[in-house]
C-alpha cells in the first residue's frame, strides 16, 4: 500500500514537472501527461474574451496576511505549502476578499480552515 502511494505521489510530481504550454499561432497549447502525452489547443480569443470578462484580484497584504494562515492550516492537515504553491496562493486571495473558491479539484483546497470550496464539473471529463 505504502510503496503503490509513494509511486502515485511520484509519477504526479514529475507530470507536473513535464506539463508545458507555448502558443502556436492564435492558439494556447499545453503539453502534459507523462506516460500518455495529451496535448490540448485553446484558442487565443476564447482565453482573451475569459480574461477581458472579469478584474483580476491582487495578492496584497490582506491576501499575504491569509496566507500565512492557508499555510499554518496544510501544515496541520501535513502537507507541504510550497507543493501546493499556486493553491495557497489562489485560497488566500479568495479568503482575502470574502469570495469562495469554484473549482474542478476541490481536493486541491482540503484542509484549509475557513475557505468556502465548490466543486464544479470537469468541462473535459463526464459527469
């Protein structure tokens, strides 16, 4: 059991490592997936009109401050902050400014005390 957890946490790290993006064209591609390379395309408009559609939040000091408690609440959960770089990030915004987190991995975000977390469907995935 402990040797096949070891290899999942494993072969996720370096697919992580081996995820890249570069644009071609008019369009976003990202590269992932080690054993089974998966290459998706996102067209430059459709991420432009997504990004024009809303004000981005800043990571202030009111976002710095709840950071420090995101990281006090994986720690206590034992996992590491730095693993989880981006979420914490993203966690302590949304926490910041009163807001939830809506997202397709909702097990990204376990374990931080007071963060309001919705699960929503994969696009790509069945529900």
């Amino acid at each position: 059991m402990v040797v096949v957890l070891i290899g999942a946490v494993a072969l996720s790290v370096v697919s992580w490592f081996v995820t890249g993006y570069h644009v071609v064209g008019r369009e976003l591609r990202i590269y992932d997936g080690l054993v089974w390379r998966r290459t998706r395309a996102i067209p430059l408009e459709r991420l432009q009109a997504v990004e024009a559609s809303f004000e981005p939040l800043p990571f202030d000091a009111a976002a710095a401050r709840a950071f420090g408690g995101v990281a006090a609440s994986l720690r206590r959960t034992g996992r590491k902050p730095s693993a989880r770089a981006f979420d914490a990030l993203i966690a302590a915004t949304a926490m910041a400014n009163d807001l939830g987190v809506y997202t397709c991995n909702p097990r990204d975000f376990e374990g931080i005390d007071g963060l309001t977390v919705v699960a929503i469907p994969h696009p790509d995935r069945p529900s």
